[in-house]
C-alpha cells in the first residue's frame, strides 16, 4: 500500500543515556519523527540489545513516519546500559521502566504520553511496568507474554520443570548475549567501562531459577495475576494458540477494569506477522491506530473493534512445518464469551462421553510411566521456526486414551478446558499430563492443547508433598486456552500420560499409575462450549470481522541440507530418546558488520532409568567488523539423578582469536519434588 508508511521523514537518534533514581543510565535509541513536535514515545523495552536492531526499520521506525516517536531503551546492565544484570524482571528494572517513562514525558519533545510494545521479554515488561502506575503511561501493546512467570513461562509449568528451552534457547543464550560487547561507536569512552561491568558483574539467570523450584515470592514481582486492576493503561493485547504464552490474554480480558483488547491468532512465539502457522497478520496498523487514539486523542474507532478476537481453529493434518491453519475469525464482546457453558464429558474406559456414571463399582485403567511420552507434542512455544505437533498416535500408544463416539455436529469452544482425574501412582513423584486431540475420521489424532500437574503441587504450587503410593488423589489439571471447531465427524480424545519430553524434565522414579473412573471416583473433561456459528452447508463459517493488512509471505528457515534443526533419535542399544535441535542466524549491521548465533541442543532421557536425563547446550554468537572478530562461547550442561539437578557452565570471550574473559559457574540443586 502506497500509504502504508505516514507522511513524516524519520530521523534516527542514538544512545540517548537516562537517569535512572539511583545514578545508572539506561541506554535508548529514537526513531523521531522530523517536525517540531511534541510527539508522544513508544518504546520496546528488553535486554535484546538496540544496538543490533537495523535503524530505519520494523514497527518503531514505521511508528515515526505516523508522528510518533518509536523507541528501543536497554535494561539494566545489557547492551549499552550500565549497570548489572543477573536475573530477569527484576524489581529493580521495573522500577527503571517507571523512572524512564517519567522522564521520557518532561522531556522538551514529548506531548508527556508514553506508550509500551513488545513480544515475549518486552510484552512481559509493558504489563509489569503498567503494574506500577507510572503516571504518563497511556497504553501498552504486549504481544506474546504472559501474567504469571511461575505458572506459564519457560521454567516450570503446573508444578514441573521444563526441559529443553532454557538450556537449549533462552536461558543459556542469555549467557552469551549479556556477555557480548557494546559498540564504540555508540557507546564512546564508556565502552570500555561498560563492557567490563558487564563481564564482571552479570550472571547467569538460570543459576536462579533453578534456585526456585516452587511458587513463592521470588516469582511474584515479575507476575500480575490477581493484580490486574493495577494496569490504569489501556491494553491492546496479542497472543497465539500456538506459543507458549497463550493463557494470558484471556485471563487480562475476563478481569482487567482499565481499557482493553484481545487479539488471539493461530500463531506461534514468531508472531503475527509470520505464518508459522498462518494465517499471517500485519498488527502494525492496529497498533499504530491504537496509540493514536490513546497518545494523542485521535478518534479513530480503536475501541470499535470486538473486544475479544479469536482465531477459531479447525482440524488440519497435523506437520510440523504447517504454514496454514484452518477456522475463521470470531467476535466477541467480552471473555467468557457470552452464552458460554461447561460441557463435560465422563471418562469409562476407553470412552469419552456424555453418560453420568452410573451408581456402579469404581474401575480403574493403569499405565506404566514412560519418561518419553511427547515426542509428537511439538516444541514448546516453537523453539524453531516450525516446532508443531505431529500425529499424536505415537504418544497415544502409551498413554490412556478416552475418546468419544463421531460427532452429529460440530462443537466449538473458547477457553481452558481442564481434566479431574481420580489417579495414584507406585512413585512418590509423577506428573500427570492430559492431551486433548481431534480425531479425523481416518483415526490421525492432532493436538488440540495440553495439561500438565506435578501431582506432588496438588494443593499447593508453594508447598509441594510427596505421593502416597497407593492413595487416591483427585486431580485438577487445567489445559491452555484454545479455541477450536470440531468438526462434524471427528471425535475428541482426551489422553493422559506422565511425560511430555522433550518439553518436561522427566520426573525420576519408574511408577506404575492407576486412574479410576464411575459413580464414587468420577474422572471427566469439562469444555469450554460456545454458541456454535454456521456456514453454509458443511463449510466453516466466513470472518465476522477484518483484522489487519497481511504482510508479504514469511521466508522459512533454511538449513544445511546435512544439518537438520530439528531430530528426534532413538539410542536402541540404551533405550534412549534424544533430541537434537541446531540453529543457525546471521544479522547484517550495515556494510561493516556481520553478527551470527550458532545453537546447539542434544537432551537425552532413558526410558529404563527416569531420573537419567541431560542436556547440553551450546551458542556461539561470532561479530564481524572492520575491526576485529569477536567469539562469544557457551556451554550449558544440565543433568539429575534421583534427589539432584547438576549444572555446570564454561563462557569464553575472544578478541581476534585471543582469550578476553573466561568464567565458569558449577551448581547442584536438590530436587524439590520435581
């Protein structure tokens, strides 16, 4: 569109240092709009280092030619700002996000209206910076993020441990990332400075989370669950079926009192704009027009829009490497979606159904634990380009599998289903995980979305008690949010296992576990159920409204045709399973530099012994300039055995070839029940 970017000539200003209460300054890069002004600022606030974001690009500088100032400021203690950093969300860089807010609107060029953006890390900080009322914090657009950092974040989910994204993505990557030098140019006779305090003074942030292996209150400053009504600003708020931060939103939605939107597409933690799945959306314009109307006071129809926007999914034969999803987009004005009701279906075994059981004896149906149960699950949040789930009858095969009869018509629902399961197992530790698939009539099981509870966390994510073997324990396990039209024909099936490698940590002891169903232990399903829209015929229905302009169709990932990113391996001779995942990307900094991350994964879990399971990780991050070559050189090794996680990590720093800094960090974690 020939009027897709605004009619102001954009000017790039760099490393602009703010003053933070305590005399650290935080690093931030403008696209201004040209003009007098005053303009208002929006700004992406994260530890992803500005300095390596190409200027005159991506949503800040297309905010600019729109006469608004897009931003990109630095944490504490990364990138080009000073300071420390060894952990995330920390309070401290929360209460930074407060102070450079309060600045940035006394500012000469400011109208005194701040806005916050961002995916995943700057998504978490807008709504955790919005918590603490910064005064001139007018409206946030978080996108793929979430409200709990304990429950639904990339270290533990229901009460267990995540496997392969920290040590083989984020959290070892971070190592490398804190590490790497800020610019010269930029940063002038306080490079130098900079980069040392850096080197000396960071940390690993996984020495920590591996520190807090239950709920408490290391975890609730960086969460606003229960503190919604904190957030005065107005919240435009974006997430995806497929990404690992899709719970969120909808809770926002359902308690929130300030001003609100909820946009929730097909997509993974790639975002809108990217088809893994599509259909892709450029969120650009909706959230330019979004900070029109709330930085500026423009009445462009920002609150006209449904309140609630979601993707309804349809069944699609489940590849990893999908770029479409079937459905139609719904409207609604609010969450619950009005006319909502809990259908709940009864587990006999084998059988899921509408049938209230009868006053008849408890039976029960036993499984033997399996630590590798979930290969077909996909990647959590999609730790590559692709990560979705395959054909779940690989992990079906053993698990319990409850299954209703074809449907008469389709059934669509809204929200988080969640399982109560009557189970106990022969360990004193067990993972439950619940699995809900729509079956084609050809019998190809594609996942729907999936449950997790470490039964040990049955009362409490604080306080966790270990299992009786032998005792009954009714179970609550709550499944992400979805929405999805089961179409007439398929069947549901709800399975329950206890593993979901590689995206769990497998819990250490070999069990065998027993779930029990009827009148006295009645284990069920209860769905989300939503009026059913029609189309014509047996077609789905059309889109109830427009969303956004796509944008140009996303380029896939390509690796070395000898190198696969993504393998799931069987050792036969040792029965194991491992995965391996190997990434490369490369960022061109302009004609002078060329910056490329290399990530390396293997995990392996045994299926004879449980509590045998490792990981390593490695990423290299390699700069290319004019100047000289810098390696910057992680490796994360994690392993456990029956009471204990064993970490260690090796950081090494070159110059041109030549040892800068080397650090080493080795830790061993008792097991918290998990």
């Amino acid at each position: 569109m020939t009027d897709y970017y605004g009619p102001h000539k954009v000017r790039f200003v760099k490393n602009v240092l703010i003053p933070m209460r305590d005399g650290v300054r935080l690093a931030m890069d403008m696209h201004m709009p040209e003009g007098d002004g005053p303009y208002p600022l929006v700004f992406v606030y994260q530890p992803y280092r500005k300095d390596d974001q190409t200027p005159f690009t991506g949503p800040m500088h297309y905010f600019a030619t729109h006469g608004i100032i897009g931003a990109f400021i630095d944490c504490r203690g990364s990138g080009a700002s000073e300071g420390m950093n060894d952990d995330e969300y920390r309070p401290i860089e929360l209460q930074d996000g407060y102070d450079a807010i309060e600045w940035i609107a006394a500012q000469p060029w400011s109208n005194g209206k701040v806005g916050m953006m961002g995916v995943s890390y700057s998504g978490f900080t807008c709504v955790q910076v919005a918590a603490l009322q910064p005064p001139h914090l007018a409206a946030i657009v978080p996108i793929m993020f979430t409200d709990d950092r304990y429950t639904d974040d990339c270290h533990y989910r229901g009460g267990a441990m995540r496997c392969y994204y920290d040590i083989g993505a984020y959290g070892a990557s971070m190592i490398g990332m804190n590490s790497m030098p800020p610019y010269p140019e930029y940063s002038g006779a306080d490079w130098a400075r900079l980069w040392e305090q850096h080197l000396a003074d960071n940390a690993p942030y996984i020495l920590t989370w591996l520190a807090n292996q239950t709920d408490g209150p290391y975890w609730r400053p960086g969460s606003v669950r229960g503190r919604y009504g904190d957030i005065k600003a107005a919240a435009l708020m974006i997430g995806g079926w497929r990404d690992g931060y899709c719970n969120a939103p909808l809770r926002f939605s359902a308690n929130m009192s300030a001003p609100n939107r909820v946009v929730l597409g097909p997509w993974n933690h790639s975002g809108p704009r990217t088809e893994t799945p599509g259909p892709a959306a450029d969120h650009w314009p909706e959230a330019l027009r979004w900070f029109r109307h709330w930085l500026m006071g423009e009445a462009n129809g920002a609150m006209d829009g449904p309140k609630v926007a979601v993707y309804v999914q349809a069944y699609d034969e489940p590849r990893p490497m999908r770029t479409a999803t079937s459905g139609y987009w719904r409207a609604e004005p609010s969450f619950p979606v009005p006319g909502a009701r809990t259908k709940t279906l009864w587990l006999s075994p084998g059988v899921l159904s509408e049938d209230v059981p009868a006053k008849a004896a408890t039976r029960f149906e036993e499984y033997r634990y399996r630590p590798t149960v979930g290969i077909a699950g996909g990647l959590w949040s999609a730790g590559v380009p692709y990560g979705l789930p395959t054909d779940q009858r690989a992990d079906e095969a053993y698990s319990l599998t409850y299954t209703t009869a074809p449907l008469s018509q389709p059934l669509e629902i809204i929200g988080m289903p969640r399982a109560v399961i009557h189970a106990d197992s022969t360990a004193p530790v067990m993972a439950f995980v619940a699995r809900l698939c729509d079956v084609a009539p050809d019998g190809t099981s594609a996942l729907v979305t999936i449950g997790v509870l470490n039964g040990t966390r049955r009362t409490s994510l604080e306080r966790p008690e270990a299992m009786t073997p032998g005792e009954v324990y009714e179970l609550f396990v709550d499944l992400d949010a979805t929405a999805w039209r089961f179409d007439k024909g398929h069947r549901l099936r709800l399975s329950i296992s206890s593993a979901d490698f590689p995206n769990l940590w497998p819990t250490p002891y070999d069990g065998i576990n027993r779930l029990y169903m009827g009148a006295l232990r009645p284990s069920r399903l209860d769905l989300p159920a939503v009026p059913l829209r029609n189309g014509a015929g047996d077609a789905l229905p059309g889109n109830e409204f427009d969303l956004f302009v796509p944008p140009t169709a996303n380029t896939w990932y390509q690796g070395e045709p000898d190198n696969p990113p993504w393998q799931i391996v069987h050792d036969l001779l040792n029965d194991r399973t491992g995965l391996k995942l190997d990434f490369v990307s490369t960022y061109r900094g302009g004609k002078s530099m060329v910056a490329t991350r290399t990530s390396k994964l293997t995990v392996w879990a045994s299926n004879r012994d449980p509590s045998d399971v490792s990981a390593v990780g490695q990423h290299l991050r390699t700069i290319k300039r004019l100047d000289g070559v810098m390696n910057i050189d992680t490796s994360a090794n994690l392993t456990s055995t029956v009471d204990s996680f064993h970490l260690s990590i090796q950081l090494n720093v070159k110059v041109n070839g030549m040892l800068h800094h080397q650090a080493r960090w080795a830790r061993s974690y008792p097991r918290a029940l998990l």
